[in-house]
C-alpha cells in the first residue's frame, strides 16, 4: 500500500516500507492521506492540513444507516495509531504535536487512485486518549472521530424573539420578550431546504460545509427550541429525503425528487454479482431479506401541530397484522400532502418484498475494478446486486445505497460494505413522454 506518509506522495509505500522503483513492487491499493487541521476550529476553514498518517496502522468508518425506515445515525472513524513514541500523548511536552491534541479538531481521510483524489471520511477528533499500559515494546491507541452531526446534536436552537425592523409586534424595543439578537423565531412557511439552510447559516455553520437541496415540501412556520440535529431530521422526515454528512463533510441535504436528476441515483453506477461476467464485479458477501415483517408498514399516520393523515391498506393488515409507522411531529404544512406523503410510504412498505439489505466486496478480487466504486460511491448512489440460486438464473435488482463503511489494515485487506434500500421503480407520470405521459394508463401514477 503506498501512501499513508508524513511526505508528499511518492512511489514508496508506507514510509520505511518496500521501494517500488528498486523491487517491481506495484501497488494494488491507493494512496491513503490522513490528515489533521490543528489550528482552527470546527467551523473553520482549514489553512494547514498536518499530515499523520505515518502513526496509523489502520482505521474504520461507518456512515449513514441501515436501512430507509431510520435516520442518519452519527458517522464515525477509528484510527489504530502507534503511540510507542507517545506523539499522541497530551501529557507529553516533546511531542511534534504538544499543545495542539485539543477535541474537535478536524480530520479527514482521502485516497488516490488513478490520479483521482476521493474524499472517504471527514470529522472531529473526540479525543486523544492517552494509553495506560506502558510495560509493552509496542503501544497503540485508538482515536476515535465523529462527523459533524455530533457537535449539532450538541447544539439547540435558541427560540429568542428577535427584534424586527417595522414589525408591528418584534419591531417595539420596550417589549421585554423581545431581543436584539438570536434567531428571527417564529420562522415564516417555506421549503424543507430553506429552512435547514437558514438554521445552518445563523449557526454559523460555513458555506463550505453545506450542500442543500431547495426541498419540495413547504413547512409550517414554527418556533423551535429543538437540538439543531433533531429539528433538521424532522425536517428531512417531512421531505422524506436524505441528510447526512458527505464524504467531504458537507452537511448533505437531498430532497426526495433528487433522482430525477442525478445521474448517480437515477442509473445504476456498477453491477455487482455472486457470479460476474463481463463488466461485473465480484461480491464476498451479502444479506438478501426475503421480505421480512420488520420492513412492512400497512397503517401509517402523518402529523404535524394538529394535523393528521392515515393510510391502510386493508389487504396488508390481513396478511401481516396491523403494523404501524406512526410519526406525529413533520412539520409539513399542507394537509392533502401530509395525505400524499402517507400513501407514498405506504406504497413502499405495504409489501414483503425480496431484497438485499447489504452486501460486502473485499479490494483484492479485483482492485483495478472495484477502487473505482470502493472510493467513489456515495449515500444515495444507485447500483445493482446480482443474486444466482443454485441451479437457478440469476436475479438481478436496483438498489440505493443508504451505508458505507470501510475496513482497511496497512498490510491488509480494503473490506468495504453497503448497506441498501430498494429503488423506487414506480412508473410517474412524465410530461412530454410517449409512454410515462398518459394519464389514463393504469400503470402510471402521479408523483408526490
């Protein structure tokens, strides 16, 4: 493996490790680049990346859920790290790092392949454990980083009153409940995305480090008091779409409709197979559900501030039991889509249906093929799994990725696993289209 060095990138692998020009050695792994900003803080912009992978042995992350019936969990990165010359030791004022080992320093992890830079993961150091047993020849520590969802559920949203110019009631100065500063509450109706990208923004939270889709649905004007975190997933179950912290760190807002128009969710990037052929590639192993109850929904009830809408299907009920998906705090505003928003869940979890909840390749079956998805795949990229029963034809599905997490050793394997949710397959009525634009084709449906 090359990289992983204190130095520019070169043609030696691993600092100290075997010479590529002097042994014909030639990597079948990236170049790995961990790196920490020690002189700012979390918001800030990093101008001096320090590079420490020389220390690391080895790291995880995990990212994004398990499946599209929970939230976005925290993701978090471990890195294994020679600690026998106690470089990562607060306690230790000769350290090349001594004064600078504070939490909330930003690291990220970026590979190079195939003269691409791809960004894996990007956080916040929790801490720098110092490690107790000092009796062996070799000690190592794990440093654990979360992303920036942990310092947001940290956060709450102040729900001041703050003075307006004009304004008949936040314009007085004399009203002792209004202030001069804090957060213009109650927020006025707008779109899903404009509200998290307005909370960001008087967080203090950079441009760099928001993507943000504008949303579809329009939300109720409200006054939250919520942690930051917890009020921007109420937001994202309004739109049902996607948040979560990207590889690069963005916080990452997609609104539901956002496959209309990527490429990488709206095609499959890759195929993967338990039986390549030409232009597949190999799996190691995967989870195929055969349609588990714990993904049927038949009885769902949407709320928001009064407001309530359900759905039944009465043929689910009398197949699996009354199974109820109740959420009783969206903020959505308008009640004949909080309607729309529960048939359209309905619709995808009345059913048992087959499918793969994730799977796992392993870098060595075939590196120039799977480096490329390994590295480049991101949370809501579309990709198909191939299953072949015994003495069966194979069985092919479309599916978007809703986890990713690595493995990675210095001297080892790269494991990377997906964790998955099935496309939406449903045919939407589409203006203009020979086929998707009759509306009195029973197999074409209007889009929510």
């Amino acid at each position: 493996m090359t990289g992983w060095s204190s130095e520019p990138w070169s043609g030696a692998p691993w600092a100290g490790g075997i010479d590529a020009a002097s042994s014909g050695y030639v990597s079948a792994m990236p170049q790995v680049q961990i790196e920490v900003a020690f002189e700012e803080g979390p918001f800030a912009t990093p101008t001096v990346w320090t590079p420490i992978g020389h220390h690391v042995e080895a790291f995880t992350i995990t990212r994004g859920r398990t499946s599209e019936l929970e939230s976005f969990s925290t993701g978090t990165c471990t890195l294994t790290i020679d600690d026998t010359d106690r470089e990562f030791d607060a306690d230790n004022p000769t350290s090349t790092y001594a004064g600078k080992l504070l939490f909330n320093r930003r690291v990220r992890i970026r590979a190079l392949w195939d003269d691409e830079w791809f960004p894996l993961f990007d956080g916040y150091v929790e801490a720098w454990p110092a490690p107790m047993d000092r009796t062996r020849d070799y000690v190592k520590v794990d440093v654990v980083a979360s992303d920036l969802t942990r310092i947001l559920s940290q956060a709450r949203i102040e729900a001041t009153r703050a003075w307006t110019l004009e304004h008949p009631v936040l314009g007085v100065l004399d009203d002792d409940t209004v202030q001069l500063g804090g957060y213009p509450v109650p927020f006025e109706e707008e779109r899903t995305g404009q509200r998290i990208e307005r909370i960001l923004v008087l967080l203090g939270v950079s441009e760099e480090l928001r993507d943000i889709d504008r949303g579809n649905t329009v939300v109720v004007a409200d006054a939250p008091t919520d942690r930051v975190w917890e009020y921007l997933q109420r937001l994202e179950r309004s739109e049902a779409g996607r948040l979560f912290i990207s590889t690069d760190g963005k916080i990452t807002f997609r609104e539901r409709r956002s496959w209309t128009r990527r490429a990488s969710e709206a095609t499959s990037q890759a195929t993967f197979s338990d039986n390549p052929g030409d232009g597949d590639l190999p799996y190691v192993d995967a989870t195929f559900d055969p349609g588990s109850p714990g993904r049927v929904k038949n009885v769902i009830v949407r709320g928001a501030q009064g407001r309530e809408a359900n759905a039944i299907d009465t043929t689910s009920v009398a197949t699996f039991g009354p199974l109820e998906d109740a959420q009783t705090d969206l903020l959505t505003a308008d009640l004949e889509e909080l309607r729309d928003h529960a048939a359209y869940r309905l619709g995808r979890m009345k059913n048992a249906l087959p499918q793969c909840t994730q799977f796992q390749v392993s870098s060595d079956n075939d590196p120039q093929g799977l480096f490329p998805q390994i590295l480049g795949r991101e949370i809501g990229d579309r990709v198909t799994v191939e299953r072949t029963p015994k003495a069966g034809t194979t069985v092919p599905a479309d599916y978007w990725i809703e986890g990713i997490s690595h493995t990675v050793a210095r001297y080892g394997q790269w494991q990377t696993t997906w964790t998955l949710s099935a496309v939406d397959d449903t045919q939407y009525w589409t203006l203009g289209d020979d086929v998707l634009g009759v509306l009195d084709d029973d197999d074409v449906v209007l889009a929510w």
